[in-house]
C-alpha cells in the first residue's frame, strides 16, 4: 500500500482548481453507473442498435453483481483517504470498501461490452471516458491504482461475458419467435 499511496501523493501534486472541477464532474457521470445506464437505455430505445444496448445491460448487471455483492464485502479494503486523512477530499467519502474500484469496472464493463457486441464506433468513443473516470477516482483519493487495475479486470471480463450471454438470449428469443413450421423445416 506504501508505494500505492506515493503513487496516489505524486498524482495529487498535478491538481489544479480547473482538475478538480473536471475530475469530479467526470467521476460523478459514473456515480450509481448512472452514465452507462442512461446510455444503455438509449441504445435500447433505438432498434438498431439494440443489442448492443442489451450487451450493455448484461455487462452492467454481472459488473454491478461481482463488485458489489462479492468482491468488495469479500475483500473489504479500506479506501487510501481513510490511511493517508492528511488529504483533503473534494467529494464526499464514499461509503462502501474500495477494491474494486466501482466506477471504473462499470466504464470498463461498458467499453468491452461494446467491442466484444461489435460496436465498433462506440467502444472507440467510450475508452477515453472510462480511461478519465478510472483516473478521476486515483485523483480523487478515494481508489488506489490496484483498485483501479482490479476494476478494469473485473469490467473487462464483465463485458465479455455480458456480450456473450446478451448475444445468447437474443439467438434464443429469436429461436422461440419463430413460427413452428419454420423450426420443423431446420
């Protein structure tokens, strides 16, 4: 943890007035997922991109079960803000363990979920938010680079198992929907 907080010390001496305004600005987007879930629906809505929207979904789901549910009670690491309390925060401490690191497995959840379903356009678009969200929360004081690191992993793998089932669910819907003549003719 030593070498993780000087990390951590070495980031807040680029702090500026104008940083802390924009990191916390972007890491309030991923508060609750609720960036990711806005986008989600927005992806739903329109019917050509739906199933990357229900990629998306599946991703955020298996992401918010494995962070949440398991792996942070499980761990239960403290936050670097409640080991080095000489910095002071700009946002409020958050309340729950810091490994991992939420707000970036979601964002990680989000952009692999979107390449693996082949959004290709849109994965493009979201990695630097996700890049900017992971940094905003070591910039913050409130996550470590592990827990970081852990939350890109976490996300990474959610996405790719949130595509595969999201694109497993759509074959078989599609297969219940079609007209029993047509599954008799296969």
């Amino acid at each position: 943890m030593k070498m993780e907080l000087q990390i951590l010390d070495w980031i807040q001496q680029m702090r500026t007035p104008v940083g802390d305004v924009w990191m916390v600005f972007i890491s309030r987007l991923g508060n609750a997922g609720m960036i990711w879930i806005l986008f989600t629906c927005l992806l739903l809505i329109i019917p050509r991109t739906r199933r990357w929207g229900a990629a998306l979904a599946a991703a955020l789901c298996l992401d918010a079960i494995i962070c949440n549910i398991l792996l942070k009670p499980m761990v239960c690491r403290i936050r670097p803000c409640d080991v080095n309390q000489t910095v002071q925060l700009i946002i409020a401490r958050p309340a729950d363990y810091s490994f991992p690191s939420g707000h970036t497995a979601a964002s990680f959840a989000a952009v692999a979920a979107l390449y693996f379903a082949g959004a290709k356009k849109w994965w493009k678009i979201t990695l630097p938010l996700a890049i900017l969200m992971a940094f905003s929360r070591m910039y913050l004081y409130v996550h470590s680079p592990t827990d970081v690191l852990g939350g890109m992993i976490v996300g990474c793998a959610a996405g790719y198992f949130g595509s595969r089932l999201a694109a497993q669910l759509i074959r078989s819907w599609k297969q219940k929907m079609k007209k029993p003549e047509d599954r008799k003719n296969r």
